[in-house]
C-alpha cells in the first residue's frame, strides 16, 4: 500500500478529540494534503485493507510540564524522516529578488516551533508494519504576529537542517496562504563544511543576497557560524510551562530598526556590544 494512503486510513484521534494524556488539550493532524486536515472517514478501498493504528511512546508526564501541543500533529514515515540526503554545491540557492527588501533568513526547529517527538505505527491487514515518527508540535508564543509583520518588511526565507518532508508540513500549517514565506531551504541546501565539529552549516553567501542587508535568526549560533556577524541567536523554544518566550517580540522591535540601514552587520555589531 503506498504510504500516502496507509497514512490516510491511520487511526489516530481526530482533531476534535484529545490525545491520550495532554489534558484535554486538542491537536489538529496534519498530512500532505497541503497542511489542511483531511475530511473525516476513510475510502472503501482502505476499508477492505482494515489498517489500524497503533500508537505508542507518548510521554504521559507531558501533560504536566508541557504547554500547549494544539497546533499539530505530525506522523512521518521513518524511512523519510531519517533518509540521507546529498548535499547540493550549487550556488546562489535562490533565484533574483522580485523586491527591493532586505532579506530574513528563519529557522524553524526551537526557534519558531518545538516538535516533541514519540512514535507510532501502522499495522495493516498483510501483517506488515509501516513505522512512523509521531512528533507533537507546538507553536511559539506570538509566531503568527512576527511572521506577519516581518513578511511586510522583509524576504522571509525559511532555512532549515531538517528534511523536506518533516519541514514542508509545519511551514504549511504556519503559512497556509503562502503569503508569508519567500523560500524554502532544506538540509540539502547546507553547506558541507567541517566547521567547529559541525558538518552541515547555513552558508549565507550562498543565497544570491547582499550580506549587508541580510540577517539570519536561529537558536543555533553554530548554524550560522560562517557569517556570524549576520545573525541574531534566539533562546531555544521548548515549550515548557513557566518559562516565558517572549523573545520574538524583542526581536521583532530589533529587525525593524535596522531594515533600512547601510549594512545590517555594523548595526548588529553595535547592539550586540
């Protein structure tokens, strides 16, 4: 059975329904169609597969010292999420600007969403089971208003270590107009540089932008490592309950005082010193 129906005939509570020890807490699925949930029910023909879900590796004490996990549910296929993928040398990453704005390169793990990962599988009627890492995603306090104002100021370009399949899911349910993000960036677009024990790095001269006016934000200094003067490291969002994330509103305030200087970097440089 291809995986996109296997996933399809999945069992898994629906979105109107809590999973098993988050507190009543809902938790929309997402799937490839386009990040919009699929309709309720299941095709006659997957009927006649009878493929059932079986969920497991939910951690129970997250109910406790998570926040909130309401803005999605993942379920990747293993062979996907963990599938090596060749580094391309090609270069500039992205075609020519179509405006005249300065360029934000976003990450997307723990700086705009944290993804908890369990598991899951799918046991079907032939006997065989399709594995699946299940991650439960939540959304980083004022996301959606950062996102929204940056797009207005700046090329949002979205550049990110994870693989493709993971990445496009969560940056369909952030952007499902596709207003907000110009460009994605995958794994396969780092660089494969051993820099500080690090072997893939975000290279951003890479991207075809004037370095003067683009700024990268990420939890991971090392990510941007080649180009330090460019980026702005932000705490990593884990989603505790307690710890405040207040740090894209801040950031937010920063990137739009220095959108329109000379060169973003000497502006950094001074705030950061």
């Amino acid at each position: 059975m291809p995986y996109e129906q296997a996933q399809r005939s999945s069992l898994p509570p629906r979105s109107d329904e809590p999973l098993p020890g988050d507190g009543g807490a809902r938790c929309d699925r997402l799937d490839g169609n386009g990040g919009r949930p699929r309709s309720q029910g299941t095709p006659s023909s997957l009927v006649r597969e009878n493929a059932r879900a079986r969920l497991g590796g939910i951690a129970m004490k997250r109910a406790k010292e998570y926040g909130d996990w309401s803005f999605a549910t993942l379920d990747i296929a293993t062979k996907d999420k963990n599938k090596k993928v060749k580094v391309t040398h090609n270069s500039p990453l992205l075609p020519p600007a179509l405006e005249e704005k300065p360029t934000l390169v976003l990450d997307i793990d723990e700086t705009l969403i944290h993804a908890h990962k369990a598991t899951a599988s799918l046991k079907l009627f032939s006997g065989k089971t399709l594995p699946l890492q299940r991650y439960l995603v939540a959304k980083r306090p004022g996301v959606d208003t950062f996102l929204d104002e940056m797009s207005k100021i700046y090329e949002i370009v979205v550049f990110t270590r994870a693989v493709k399949p993971y990445a496009d899911r969560i940056l369909d349910r952030l952007d499902p107009t596709g207003n907000l993000f110009t460009h994605h960036l995958y794994r396969d677009s780092c660089s494969p540089k051993e820099v500080r024990g690090k072997k893939v790095v975000k290279d951003l001269s890479r991207l075809g932008r004037d370095l003067r006016h683009t700024v990268i934000v990420d939890d991971k200094p090392e990510s941007f490592c080649l180009q330090p003067s460019n980026g702005l490291v932000i705490r990593a969002f884990k989603n505790r309950k307690g710890h405040k994330y207040d740090e894209l509103k801040k950031i937010s305030n920063l990137l739009k005082e220095i959108a329109r200087v000379e060169d973003v970097r000497q502006a950094l440089e001074k705030l950061k010193g």
